[in-house]
C-alpha cells in the first residue's frame, strides 16, 4: 500500500488555476523530486499537501487514510493533525532567532506533548534525547547551544532538517533546501539529505540542483504550467524525456550546472 497517493489535487487562487488535476503516489521509502521552473507550481503543490495551503479539489490520501478531500471540513484541529504526518524545511529556515539549535529542534514536540497531541515521544526526557540524536545525525551536535544568529546558513538549512525530523513524520518534505545558500553551503545540506534516504524514510524534494534530483531520487515530476508534464524514474525523466517542455527545461538547466 502507498503511504502517499495524491489524486487530482487541483488549486485555484483567484481566477488563476496553479495546480491543475495533479496525482502521484509513494511508496514507504521512497525520494520524489519534482523539477520545474519557477512559477510551475512546485511549491504551491508541497504547500497543500502540509496543510498551509488547502487544495481546492482533489484528495490527499497517507497510510489509507483520506485525510483531505470536498467531504471532510477541515477544522483548525483536523488540520493540524493532518500536519503532523508531514514535516517541512522551508527555503529559508523559518528558525525561531530568540532558541538554541537544540530548543528549535525540540520545542514542537514539546508543545505537542503538553498539548496531549498524540506522538512517538511520551516524556521531556525522550524528546531531548532524541533531538540530541537528531543534531547529531546533521553534524552539529558541538553547536547545540547556538543560536541561530550564531550559525552559517548551511548549518541553520541542518537544524531546520533536524526539527522536521522531531515530530516523526511519515514524509519528510524539502521546499527547494539550497536556495538559499551560497554554492560552498549547499554542499553540506545535500549531503545530509542524501544520508537521509534510507530507513524507510519517505521524502518529497522540490530542487533546482539536476544532479542531486537525478543521484537521489527513486522518482522525478517535471511540472510546467501547473500540471505534471513528466514522471518516471530519474533515468527516464534524465535520459530519455517524452515532452518537449521536459527536453527544454532539461537542457537549458543542464547547461548551466
């Protein structure tokens, strides 16, 4: 069975159609990149799909469970129940500036278990012991008490890996995680979630970087104009693509790697 299945999710802002009849599914386990230029909707997509946008049809499906389409009324505690199967790193960070990395990994759990919001981790202890571990799977376990303010950009990308990771989700999403960075940061950060796949770990990654797409994915999207234009494995999408819109995207981005 799937852990994601995604079925004619569609996204209408105003009288402009950003998402039109997109579905894919997952599999326990695998990384999809989606690929695209900027203005496809590869973001709007990830943004639905966390709850911080609501799709305006279609039906979102993870572990059998339907958790969005036109017959549930998504309630602020549905919705934020629904988030939960989902953790995001956003392009930007988005770390809380006045807490320590270790604080910023920690605190959602923390406020979950206060909150009597269900999760793996049932005490304070096991929650720090396990944000202790998650800093130490980004390499930063020497800068657990720096703030953000204190840290590069490649390292705050590493911490905000650290706090999606803490809620233990079943899909871990990347809204374009490098672009941000300068080229020396970017490095560091795809190299970590390159050591992520693996253990079951089911990822969603919207990238500019081709070669990380291409070396990691199990599966590729190529969106163009709101609609996914392309999907197959990385070999097919890479090195034999059926659309003309793939062709183009493909070498213009190839080119200027």
């Amino acid at each position: 069975m799937a852990i994601l299945e995604v079925k004619n999710i569609e996204k209408v802002f105003g009288k402009t159609e950003v998402l039109k009849d997109i579905s894919f599914s997952l599999e326990k386990g695998e990384v999809l990149a989606i690929i695209g230029s900027s203005g496809s909707g590869k973001t709007t997509l990830l943004r639905c799909l966390n709850f911080l946008e609501t799709a305006t049809s279609g039906s979102i499906i993870v572990n059998g469970k339907t958790v969005f389409d036109k017959s549930i009324k998504l309630t602020d505690k549905i919705m934020r129940q629904n988030r939960l199967h989902f953790g995001m790193v956003f392009q930007n960070f988005n770390l809380f500036p006045q807490y320590t990395a270790f604080e910023n990994v920690t605190l959602a759990p923390k406020l979950a278990l206060k909150n009597g919001i269900e999760t793996n981790k049932k005490s304070v202890e096991e929650i720090e012991k396990f944000g202790e571990e998650l800093l130490e799977t980004v390499g930063l376990s020497d800068k657990r008490d720096f703030y953000p303010c204190q840290l590069s950009g490649g390292q705050q990308q590493r911490v905000a890996i650290a706090r999606a990771l803490a809620m233990q989700p079943d899909i871990l999403c990347f809204d374009e995680p490098t672009s941000a960075l300068d080229p020396e940061l970017t490095g560091e950060v795809l190299k970590v979630i390159k050591g992520l796949k693996g253990n079951d770990r089911t990822m969603i990654v919207v990238t500019h970087e081709m070669n990380f797409a291409r070396s990691v994915a199990d599966k590729v999207i190529f969106m163009a104009d709101g609609v996914v234009e392309e999907m197959g494995p990385p070999e097919q999408v890479f090195g034999n693509p059926q659309s003309e819109k793939t062709k183009a995207f493909l070498a213009n981005s190839l080119e200027n790697i």
